[in-house]
C-alpha cells in the first residue's frame, strides 16, 4: 500500500515531467519513454488537483494524457502527438 508522502513523491515526478514538457526542455517523446519507466513500476498520475488553479489544471490535462498512455489506450504516437496539441494549448494561455 503506497503511502500519501509515497503519492505525494510520485506525483512530484509527473508535474516536474509536465513541467519540463511545457518549457521545451524534453519531447513529448521522452516524456512517453518516461511514462513508461514510471507505468512499468507501477506508478501512475493522481488526479487529487484543484481545478481553481491554473497550474494545477495544467498538471491535470498532462496526467488525463499520461493516464489513458499508461493503460495502453493510446499508442505511443498518438501520445506523442496529444503532447504536442498539450504544449500548443498551454503556450497560447501563457
């Protein structure tokens, strides 16, 4: 049973994953290879957000992508893609 300190932990690793997505420091590419590392330990993205914040609601749209990745219901490609529109919609908002 994984702790709230562990989930907190956890969660740490997808925002600073969004975060570097969203400024260009790593591609939707990585970030996939990424998710996969994190799936196939059995560590998945918690929506436990608040949806007032901007930021968090960012974090949100980036964990609902790596979810649906994790579960295998998107390939990598299309992953890779929905990324793409992710950053796209994030920068017009900036």
């Amino acid at each position: 049973m994984t702790t709230s300190q562990e989930q907190q932990e956890q969660q740490k690793l997808f925002n600073r994953t969004a975060e570097l997505l969203a400024d260009d420091k790593i591609t939707p590419e990585q970030a996939c290879s990424f998710i996969e590392t994190l799936r196939d330990a059995g560590i998945l993205a918690d929506d436990i957000l608040d949806p007032e914040n901007l930021e968090q609601e960012k974090q949100k749209g980036f964990n609902e992508i790596a979810g649906v990745y994790a579960d295998y219901k998107i390939t990598t490609e299309e992953a890779c893609e929905v990324f793409v529109e992710w950053i796209e919609e994030w920068k017009n908002r900036a």
